[in-house]
C-alpha cells in the first residue's frame, strides 16, 4: 500500500553526496551510511534515486561559500570522471577521500 510522503516521518533518508561536498566548499558532508535492523527477518524496503552532472559539466564551488576563513578548497571537476576515478585503484587508495585526492586544491 503507498502512504503519502507525509507519513514516512523518521522512515525518509536524504544523503548529499560528494558533490554537494564540493559545492558547497565542505560545508554539506556525505556521511558514510550504514543500516541496523532488529529483526533479522523483519522486511526492508528502500529505493535510490541518483542524479549525476551530464558528463562534461563541470562542478565548481559557487563565490558565496568561499571567503577567508572558508578557503577554496576543490578545484572545478567533471562529475562522471570523479566516478571513474573513484571506481580505479588511485579512488579507492583514496577511500572517503576520494573528491580531495580527484580535485583538492
């Protein structure tokens, strides 16, 4: 049965991702998610919905979040090249600093 979205409450996750973290100039992190259920047989359900920049579009930190005390810190990228960079051995050396090693300044 569908529920309206009002009613998910505390059911709905909205993650940003490292995009986010870039554009916002590391203000908006992506947390490292993970899920724990008490019931091992209790039924889960979940969907993804992923965006991605068109490949060749490049990712820059807009002028706003950048001043002094908040120094530029990812050069522009192409978002579906961080991807590829995060999948080969250089992005998973990397880990959970993948966008820094792909494009820190």
């Amino acid at each position: 049965m569908l529920r309206p979205p009002t009613d998910f409450g505390e059911q709905t996750l909205s993650q940003a991702t490292e995009a986010f973290l870039a554009w916002t100039n590391g203000r908006l992190h992506a947390p490292i998610h993970r899920l724990l259920m008490s019931e091992k047989d209790e039924e889960r359900f979940s969907i993804g919905f992923f965006t991605f920049p068109k490949e060749g579009y490049l990712v820059n930190v807009p002028k706003d979040p950048v001043d002094e005390g908040h120094p530029l810190l990812y050069k522009p990228f192409d978002g579906i090249k961080h991807i590829q960079f995060y999948k080969s051995e250089a992005g998973q050396r990397a880990g959970h600093d993948s966008l820094k090693a792909y494009c820190g300044v």
